[in-house]
C-alpha cells in the first residue's frame, strides 16, 4: 500500500520540484534588506550629545555574527566582509521560519 500523497511511478512530485521560474511572477517585488551590526539603548540627551567620530557600544561582540532582516523578517546570520572597497555580508546561516 502507497503512502497517502506520495507520487505514484512516473509521476512527478510537484510539492518539492520547484524551481527558479516558478517564482517568475515575484522577481520583480522590491524587498527591504537590513544587516543589524547590534543595537544599543539611550536617553535622548545621550542621543542628543552624539557627533561624529563617537563610539556607540553596541549589544554583540567582535566576531558575532550579524542578523539579516528581509521586509523586518530575521532570514539569516552573517559575517561582515570587505570587497573591495565597500562593505558587505556573508550569509552563515539561513534562518528557518516556523510557517
């Protein structure tokens, strides 16, 4: 006896054989991408006293990794790269989301 939902012989199991062009239709939906170095809490006078060159002590340590938020959804963990000149963010770790 086949197991309920289970494709038969020569059937293809559509539920895990997705593919790139199937997200055709999402490729173009801007997203919002944020990588969170830390975070740190102040009174507004301490706010107010900032300028620059002042040094914000942040909640993480040197070599913690980075959360990266998509549309202010945690989907991962990284590192901070340099390429080139610019900044960037290595993915580490993929965050699975309980939907």
């Amino acid at each position: 006896m086949e197991a309920q939902g289970a494709p038969r012989e020569g059937e293809r199991d559509y539920t895990q054989a997705r593919s790139a062009a199937d997200l055709e239709a999402v490729f173009d939906v801007p997203v919002q991408i944020s990588a969170v170095l830390g975070h740190s809490r102040m009174h507004v006078s301490e706010l107010l006293r900032l300028a620059p060159g002042t040094v914000l002590k942040l909640d993480r340590k040197v070599g913690e990794a980075i959360d990266i938020y998509v549309n202010d959804r945690l989907v991962a963990r990284g590192e901070v790269v340099l390429v080139e000149d610019k900044l960037g963010v290595t993915m580490t770790e993929i965050i699975k989301s309980d939907r």
